[in-house]
C-alpha cells in the first residue's frame, strides 16, 4: 500500500512543478504548498498574479499537497518534500510558504510539538525549514517566507490547527529576524471578518480574488 500511495503521489506531481529556465531569466523563484499552487493550471495562481503585478516571470515550483517534512523520496525529489522544489542559482528572491500541511496531514493539529520542533526550533534558528532557507541565502537570495490565510468569523475544517499554526509562524518570526536578509509575510490580517470571497469554496485554499491578494502583499515586499 505504501509504494501504491507513492507512485500515485509521484504521478500527481509529474509535469506540475515548473522548470528552471536555462538561459537565465527570471530572478524570483516560489516554492511552497497548494496556497501558492492552487489555480496554477487556469492562470489565477498566486505566482500567476505576480507575474503580472511586477511585470516580469515568476518561476513557480509549489506543488499541492507538499510537506517540508515530506517521507517518500521519489515523490519527495519531485516537488511533495518542499525542499526539493529549490534549485541552487543566483536568484534574487525566493518566495517560501508551507508547514500547513506537516501539521494538518501528520500529525492532526493535535499533539505537534515533534514536527514543531523538526520545522523549526522555538528559538528560530534550526530546523527543516532554517535550513532551506539557509540554503538559499547562501546561494545569495532574499528569502520572503509567507505565512497563511485566516478564516475570521467563518468556521473551517482546519479551525483546530490554529494554535499550532500560530506557534509555527511565531518560530518563523523569530527566524526572519535572525538574518536581514529573511523576511517573514503574514497575511494573517488580509480576510475581512465574515468574508468568505477570499477563500475557495473548502474555506482553506485562496479564491482567485484571494490568489490576487496575497501576490499583491508579496509585489509589495519584494518592490
């Protein structure tokens, strides 16, 4: 059953991940979960909105359903384990989100302090994700690591994983300000309460109208 679930994940990520141009264009490179990756294929993407907000190619490796924690290693070297998505070149920006899915998938929100603490440290400066970040600065890039949408005043099926996801993203707080060359997004504020329109019809991924939100706070960051 295990190499059943592997070769299906590894066809549902073959052909989704975008290649790296060979001759050097494009500066900025996302990498993440289905926040960035949803509506990739009608255009409406996050990397897609981008795009046209800075006027200039985004290369976007984000796949559904990815993990920074992911195990299966075909599957894992195709996009599933979020650090397999990066690929060392002199990138001026790297655009980072993810962890919801090592909490949500793993462990249930509930009892997550392991993959906590094998994300990233409490102190912010070890852990899965440091060290994917670190990999890119070395390489000389701007890390912006995003953080996820919220569901205020309107009940969700992840409702329960908001005190884990808080407690990430404090760590990655705490990480961003380590090193200046990291920043750390929230966009914890960007839903209006009661506003359903921001979110597709799950109450989890972003709406095309939320895809567009969140590349305008990210156009900002990097501008």
């Amino acid at each position: 059953m295990r190499t059943l679930m592997g070769l299906l994940a590894m066809l549902a990520v073959v052909g989704c991940v975008e290649s790296v141009p060979t001759n050097g264009t494009g500066r900025i490179l996302m990498m993440g979960d289905s926040m960035f990756a949803v509506y990739g294929g009608s255009r409406q993407s996050v990397s897609d909105r981008l795009e046209l907000r800075i006027n200039e190619p985004v290369v976007d490796r984000s796949v559904v359903g990815a993990q920074f924690l992911y195990a299966l290693p075909i599957s894992g070297s195709l996009g599933l384990r979020i650090g397999s998505q990066y690929v060392s070149r002199k990138w001026d920006w790297v655009v980072v989100n993810g962890g919801g899915n090592d909490l949500w998938l793993a462990c249930g929100c509930r009892r997550c302090d392991g993959q906590l603490n094998r994300m990233v440290s409490e102190t912010g400066d070890q852990g899965t994700i440091v060290d994917v970040v670190n990999k890119a600065r070395a390489d000389g890039a701007k890390v912006l690591f995003v953080g996820y949408l919220r569901t205020p005043g309107v009940p969700s099926a992840i409702d329960h994983c908001a005190a884990h996801g808080n407690a990430l993203e404090a760590r990655l707080k705490r990480m961003a300000q380590r090193d200046a060359g990291v920043t750390y997004l929230s966009i914890a504020d960007l839903v209006p309460n009661g506003d359903r329109s921001f979110h597709d019809a799950d109450l989890i991924h972003p709406s095309p109208k939320g895809s567009d939100a969140i590349a305008a706070r990210i156009a900002n960051a990097i501008r």
